[in-house]
C-alpha cells in the first residue's frame, strides 16, 4: 500500500509520551497503514536516543525505537528529494531567508514522493510549502 503521509519527528516522538495527544493518537490510528517516516526522522530519534545518559527513561525510548522500526516503512532522502531540497533551499536563500536543514530534507523527502508531511512545527516548513508542492497536515489542530 502506498504511504500518504510522512511524520515528523514531533509526531513520532509524541508516541513515546507519558501523556500523548489524543487527538494525534486518533488520527494516527485511522491511518495507520498510510504512514511512514523519513530517514531523516530516523537519525533524530535515534541521535536524541544515543545521546541520553544510561537509564530507565533511555531503555523506554529503546524500545519505543524498536516498535518504531518495526511500525514504520523509512523513506529514503535520495537523489530527486536532494534535488528538490537544494533547488528550495536556493529559493529561500534568494529571498534572504533560511530553512532548518533537517527539515528542508524531510519536506523535500514528502514532495519528492507525493506525500503529506505531518508536523505541529508548520511554521518551519512555511518557506517549503510557498515555494514547492508541499502539503501539510498538523493533527494537534485538525
């Protein structure tokens, strides 16, 4: 099955709280199956759970890792979204503005695979979305 939308990080991570949003729980259950990651997002999660000192709360994050990998189809960044980043990136320095690094990829990966990219940070993918095909959801607020 083809995966419709692409998570953010912030998305992801909102799984492994004491206290997740519901609403963003409910919105992934019910698409579930149309979800995936970006490489990307996987080198966050994992250099944020590398970094952590020893610990109950690191071992938790561990295997919310593990369930992560298992649960999620990773989307590769490759040769087209470097493309797309590099051309956006180029656009918003033009205009004398910046884009997140990290971000730029994941946005890049989303429009490079006609996928939605759910984040809560959608002011970080602003330059993105006016400058290319990005679209975006932000489930906390739908």
């Amino acid at each position: 099955m083809k995966k419709t939308y692409l998570l953010d990080t912030n998305i992801v991570s909102e799984f492994s709280k004491d206290k997740p949003n519901e609403q963003v729980l409910e919105f992934y259950r019910a698409r579930k199956d149309l979800c995936a990651i970006s490489a990307v997002t996987w080198q966050e999660l994992t250099r944020g759970v590398s970094r952590m000192p020893e610990g109950r709360k690191k071992q938790y994050l561990e295997k919310c890792l593990s369930h992560y990998e298992e649960d999620f189809e990773v989307i590769s960044f490759d040769k087209f979204s470097a493309q797309i980043c590099g051309e956006i990136q180029a656009a918003a320095e033009k205009d004398g503005k910046t884009v997140p690094y990290y971000d730029s990829q994941i946005a890049a990966t989303a429009v490079s695979n006609g996928m939605v990219l759910v984040t809560h940070n959608t002011s970080d993918f602003e330059q993105f979305k006016e400058k290319s095909f990005l679209r975006l959801e932000d489930w906390f607020t739908a």
